[in-house]
C-alpha cells in the first residue's frame, strides 16, 4: 500500500511539472506572438509565474494562472505585462505601457 501512495504522488507531481512547462510554453509563445504584432520586443527570460489558484472555467475546475513578463519598445524602454492561463489555453494578455493599461482578450470566458 505504501507503495502505491509513492507511486500516486509521483504521478501527481510529474503530471503538475508537464503542465506547468507547457502552460509557461504557452503563454511564452502567445506573448511573443502579440507583442511581434505590436512592433514591441518580448523579452523571453522575463516570463515568471505571479499567481496560481484553482478557478471554474466552462463548467469544469482547472488551474488558473498568471505569468508576469517585461517588453522594450522602439526607444528600448522596458514595461510591464501580465499573461493570464487559464484551463489550457492563454485567455487575456495585458500591457502596462507609458502609464495606460491595454487588455487583449483572446478567449471567451
């Protein structure tokens, strides 16, 4: 028996670390892309995980998270911007650029 809870945790946590890599893959790439379209610089090593909790979406519980990131514009200054993951998929994107807050939904909520 003491095996079998070794093993379910294991399998627990190497199914919450696959899913926190492609969530942070994700929101990466999605950010990336968003910001390209801008004509802003995503700065890749920027993206940190701010906040993470468990949230209905569709019907269903699933894991709601929010990646931080910074971007350069034109005149390389760097600003701010959240990412929001939630249920598998990026579902708003928010920029803090010269003191205006811009909020790209992706998703229907």
């Amino acid at each position: 028996m003491l095996e079998l809870t070794i093993l379910m945790v294991f399998a627990l946590l190497g199914y919450y670390w696959y899913n926190q890599i492609s969530a942070l893959d994700l929101s990466r790439t999605t950010g990336k892309q968003i910001t390209q379209q801008k004509g802003w610089a995503f700065l890749d090593d920027s993206l940190m995980q701010k906040r993470i909790k468990i949230k209905p979406r569709l019907g269903k519980l699933s894991i709601f998270r929010e990646f931080e990131f910074e971007f350069s514009d034109i005149e390389a200054k760097r600003f701010s911007g959240v990412i929001t993951h939630h249920g598998g998929t990026v579902t708003e994107i928010k920029y803090f650029h010269l003191n205006e807050i811009e909020t790209i939904p992706l998703t229907n909520q």
